[in-house]
C-alpha cells in the first residue's frame, strides 16, 4: 500500500505539472490583450513595454512557464490586476463556501444513494427497487438549478424556512449552515439518483459473481454478504466517480452559486472570466485543477485500499 | 413406511428423491431434473458423471439450495439425516450450509473474494463458533498448512490474486474442511487445472476425506478419476440418473448402453493410437420439449425390435446397482 501510495502521488505530480502547462499555454493563447485590459485603451505602448517587462511577458514561453511554476510552489498565483491583491488569497478565501457546499452536498446524497442502491439491488425487482428506479431517474433528469429555483422558490420565498440567500454571517455557524441547505439541496439531489443507479448495476454484478455464492454456500448472513462482501467492490466505480464528481464541481458548482447569490469558486471564475481578469482566471482555474487533481488521487487510494488488485496494478 | 424411510435415511449422510427442477427461460420450461434419486452413505465417496449439460451441478445447487431465481423444484426431497433441506427455513439453511455440508467450486479463480485475505475469509466462516479470533486464526493456520500450503501463517494475509490455481484450490479444500462437514461437494474440483495439479488435488482429497470420515459427492467428467477415488457412481443424462452402483458395477459391468458408450469415449481406456478421439454420435435431447420416449433412444446403439422405446423403470440388477434401460434387464451381455 506504501509503495502504491508513493507511485500514485508521483502520477499526479507529473498530471498536474501537464495540466497546468496545458492551461497556461491555452490562456496564454486566448485572444485578447492582457494589457489593454489592465491598462485600458488609452495607454501609450510606453506603459504597454513597461507592464509586459513588470510581468514577464517579454520573455519567452519556456521561461514564463518556469517562472510561474516556481511561483506556484512558492503559493505565489500571481497579483488580481484591479484590486492589486494576491490570486492566491482571494481563491483561498472562497475555497471553503465552495468546499462547504460540495461536501455536504456529496455527503447526504451518498448517505441516502448509496444504501438505496444496495436495498434496491438486494430486493431487486420489488415495488420498492422499480419506486426508486423512478425516482433516481426524476432526480437525474431534472437540472441542478431548476432544483435550485424551486426549492428557493418554496422553502425560501413561500414557507419562509430557511434564508434565500448569501452565505450567513461570518462566524455564525447556524446561520451558515441554514444558508447551506437550499443550495446542497439543489446540488445534491441529482446525485442521489446518480448514486443509488450506479451502486445498484455494480451491486447486481458482484452479487452474481461466484465468489458471492462461495460466500453463501458456506452460510454466512446475508448482511455480513451484502456489506461486507460484495459493497466492497461494488462501491468502487461510485468511488471513482465521486472522485471526479467532487474535483468538477469545484467549479461546476457556479450554478447553485449564482442562483443563491453564494460567494465561491465558480463564481469567482465566471466573473473573473467576465471582466477579463486573467491572473484571477488562471490562478483559479489552475488551483481547481490541482485541487481535482488531489481527489482523483484521493479516490483511487479509496479504491486501492478497498481493492487489493489496484494497489498491484499501477 | 414411515419407519422404512426413516430407517433407510438412517444410514445415509444425504438422500435424494425424485427430485425433479425445472428452469424457466424465454425459450420455455427447461426440465433439468427430472425424478433423480443419489443416496450417499456415510464416509463414502460418490462419483457424479454425465457430459455437460446433463444436471450435475443443478444437483449441486438443488443440496445447497443455491438454485438460481428462475429455478422451480418440482417434487421430490433431500434428507440431510432426517430432515428435509428442501423444506428448510433460511435460518435452518444457513446453520448447515458450511457446518454439515460444504462445497468445493469448479473455478478455483474465481470462487474466492478478491478483495479479502484469505486469513478474514477462513476466520470469518468460523462466525458459529463462540472461539475468540486468535483461535480462529490458528485452526486456519492448521487447516492450510494441511492442505499444503508453505508458511500458512504469513500467507494470511494475502489475497486469491496471490496465489496459483493449484494453490486457490487447496485454499478452498481448506476452506470446505475446516467446519469438519459431514458431506464434502465438490464440484469438478480439479478440471481447471492441469493434468499433475489433477492427480495431487484428488490425492490430497483421498487423504483428507479419509481423516476427516467424511462423505464426498465428487462431480467429474474424468472417468479415471472417479474410477480411482469414488466408492459408488451415479450415471446422468440429460436430467436423470441412467445407472448407478459402485465403481466395480459401473466400469466393469455397465449396464445401460449410455455408461458404457462414456466409458468407450474416456480417452485413458483407449489402448489404440488414434488421433480422434471417440465420441458418442448425437446430441442430449432438447431438455425444453421433451417427449415421453426413452431419452437416450436417438442415441442408442442397441435399440432394436425387442425396445418398447418408452422410459423404462429403474431396476435393481444386482443389489445396489441401478439401470434404466429396457434391454438391460434381461441381463444380456450388450
Ligand atoms: N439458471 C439457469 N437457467 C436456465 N437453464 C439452466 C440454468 N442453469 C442450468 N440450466 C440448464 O439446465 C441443464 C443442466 O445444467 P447444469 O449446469 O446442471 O449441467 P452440468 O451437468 O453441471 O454441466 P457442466 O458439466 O457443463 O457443468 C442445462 O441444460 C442448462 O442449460
Ligand atoms: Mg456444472
């Protein structure tokens, strides 16, 4: 497991350091100037020389890339052009609403997903397998921000439960949690038909196989079966996508966020994107993308650890 | 009667009879079984052979209740002692599936958990037992350093993918031994593997049944090697049992025209050099739509004017040895 561990984190190293050369040489190739947004478009191609030198642009690509790499490591993202303060402390400081929101979102749609997976491929067949069947395809085919509005519309707006929106108030754990709710809602419930699908088809596959029956000929509860057994190889695919669902929504999260009116990473790009601001963009997007890269990684150590056979095979 | 019965049973470990199971498919009802009757006495050994396809491990799971959802059992019974499997609760099966009554899978490669060491699987079919887990762990030590697997206690902790075919057997001879089961199934136990892994497999089972004093039902398509390790064999084709009695009855003094066709096809009788191997001309019936004939009189190479071709009744030829067979009870040398 140590051995996998190492081999897994030095693949993810070599990921990202491809993966943000990709994306710094794709910004870097996005038409538009830079500098006239900065500078904006009466600037003299004095102040233009000056900037490109302050920023390094003069230079070629190689040693820009270099010189940003180092950065990087250094936690240096780079400056936000208008408001002169670091990339890396405006992204940290809306990592956590972003972080918040997935992870309870993730959290009670695999708590609900996954087991009524397993109940549905354990009695598969029965009124209850086909009523969640329905119900998982509703929740996948209904998009994450008509949710979103509905449930803002009737929580919020008609029954006055729960805040419509913002983030709460700093330091105020209830109130950030009360704003939470609607929006990991939203996000989560398609996950939840997600979840309970998949678990399902993989459940039904390890429950044939024959080392089930093995399991079975000799007697053992048919719990020790289902949840010992078999739900350690059949949540690995649900492992594995969970991984990838988490590092997207990262990102992807900027509908909630927008609909609730909530500070966070999607929202931080979507409108830095907007206005243009390419440090902010990159150093975001480039954070993302390390971060999704951490929990693919994360969700295959998961899976290796679940599964002796991936831990051999790297 | 009842007191016959209960008498008869007495002395067998497992008693099937008339067992017949159907299996619904879109093709119709397949009829897998129909009226089979194995009884296996206690400490023998009872060899079950037929070409594929004939019923064997439907058998198998009919015992161990291990049939799949579209399998329908007909009628018929299987005492274990004297109580009936078939009418079993879940709970009541559970408590013998693994204690009195054990199996031996055909593939050794994949009958075992791939994610869990062997040492939790081993440990965790002991979960009857009120023995705390380290002695657990000892008699899966013992148990595989019996079956001759080298430094049991390291290989614990290693996983199926770990270890070669011949090893995963003997893990799983291990396994199936190790609650000390007063019936021993196994299923082909040897025909994934090679032709020496073969003979020590079958080997190590002869010594381990002997010091267990178990009883086996050993299913093969290997006639030699039910020759060499079975007491008793029971004959199948398609879905019935056409002869049965003990090896020197079945391979000396066959009696229906299907047993001694197998016994001319197995490659290790044939004396001559040939490059073709014999095999019998014909197909199994199609189990699906089934007439009230003789099942094996499109194959038969004795019929003539004397068969009624109908399904003759199973008749004792000498004591213990059964044959369905119309030409046979005349006793002529076929
Ligand atoms: N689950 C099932 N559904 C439908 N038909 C089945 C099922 N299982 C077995 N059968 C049919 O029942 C008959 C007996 O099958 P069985 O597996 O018992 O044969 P077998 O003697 O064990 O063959 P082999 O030597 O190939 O293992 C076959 O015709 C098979 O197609
Ligand atoms: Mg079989």
């Amino acid at each position: 497991m140590t051995y996998y561990l190492i081999k897994r984190l030095g693949v993810a190293a070599i990921t990202v350091v491809i993966a943000v050369s990709l994306l710094y040489g794709m910004i870097h190739a996005v038409p538009g100037d830079p500098l006239s947004v900065v500078l904006g478009p009466r600037a003299t191609p004095e102040m233009k020389a000056a900037l490109n030198k302050r920023m390094g642009l003069d230079k070629p690509f190689v040693i820009q890339l270099g010189t940003f790499f180092i950065n990087v490591l250094q936690g240096d993202l780079g400056t936000d052009v208008f408001t002169d303060t670091s990339v890396s402390e405006i992204f940290f400081g809306q990592l956590p609403f972003t972080v918040n929101l997935i992870f309870l979102a993730i959290g009670w749609s695999a708590l609900l997903g996954i087991p009524l997976g397993c109940y549905s491929a354990v009695r598969r067949n029965t009124l209850i397998d086909k009523l969640t069947g329905v119900f998982s395809v509703g929740t996948i085919a209904i998009p994450s921000f008509v949710v979103a509005l509905y449930s803002l519309l009737i929580f919020a707006v008609w029954l006055k439960w729960l805040p419509a929106i913002g983030a709460g108030k700093e330091g105020d754990f209830m109130d950030q949690l009360s704003h939470l709710l609607l929006p990991s809602f939203a996000v989560g419930l398609g996950w939840v038909g997600y979840l309970s699908r998949l678990v399902r088809a993989s459940m039904l596959e390890v429950l044939g196989e024959n080392h089930i029956r093995t399991a079975r000929a000799f007697g053992l509860k048919e719990s020790t079966i289902v949840l010992g057994y078999a739900l350690r190889l059949a949540i690995l695919p649900t492992v594995a996508l969970l991984g990838v669902g988490i590092g997207n929504m990262l990102s992807g999260a900027v509908f909630a966020e927008i609909v609730f009116a909530r500070p966070g990473v999607g929202k931080l790009i979507f409108d830095s994107v907007i206005t243009r601001n390419y440090p902010l963009v990159m150093g975001s997007v480039i954070m993302t993308t390390i971060l999704f890269v951490l929990f693919t990684t994360v969700a295959d150590l998961i899976s290796a650890f679940l599964d002796p056979r991936i831990r051999e095979n790297l | 009667m009842t007191g016959e019965t209960q008498n008869r049973n007495r002395e067998k470990v497992l008693s099937i009879k008339d067992l017949s199971v159907n299996f619904k498919t879109e093709n119709g009802l397949v009829q897998a079984l129909r009226r089979v009757s194995i009884d296996i006495p206690p400490k023998q050994i009872v060899g079950l052979v037929g070409e594929s396809g004939c019923g064997k491990s439907t058998v198998i799971n009919s015992i161990l209740r291990l049939l799949s959802n579209n399998a329908e059992i007909i009628q018929g019974s299987i005492h274990l002692q004297n109580k009936n499997i078939l009418m079993m609760t879940s709970t009541q099966l559970r408590a013998i599936r693994g204690k009195r009554i054990s199996v031996i899978f055909q593939d050794p490669m994949t009958s075992l958990n791939p994610a869990l060491s062997i040492g939790r699987q081993m440990t965790d079919i002991q979960y009857r037992d009120q023995i705390n887990q380290v002695a657990k762990r000892q008699r899966a030590i013992d148990m595989l350093t019996r079956v001759g697997i080298p430094d049991a206690e390291k290989r614990l902790k290693s996983y199926p993918h770990q270890f070669s075919g011949g090893m995963r057997q003997r893990i799983a001879i291990a396994m199936a031994l190790i609650m000390e089961p007063d019936l021993l199934i196994a299923d082909e136990p040897t025909t994934a593997l090679d032709a020496t892994l073969q003979i020590q497999i079958i080997e190590l089972l002869k010594t381990l049944q002997k010091e267990f004093r178990c009883s086996v039902l050993f299913v093969s398509h290997h006639l030699g090697l039910v020759a060499d390790f079975c007491d008793q064999v029971v004959v199948m084709y398609a879905g019935e049992v056409v002869e049965s009695g003990n090896v020197r009855d079945i391979f000396h003094r066959a009696a229906h025209p299907y047993t001694k066709r197998l016994l001319e096809c197995d490659p290790a009788r044939i004396k001559t050099k040939t490059r073709v191997l014999p095999t019998i001309p014909g197909y199994i019936p199609d189990l699906v739509n089934l007439s009230d004939d003789c099942i094996f009189k499109d194959r038969c190479h004795v019929k003539d004017n004397k068969c009624p071709l109908t399904v003759a009744p199973l008749t004792e030829l000498t004591p213990g040895h059964f044959v369905q067979c119309h030409l046979s009870q005349e006793g002529e040398n076929l």
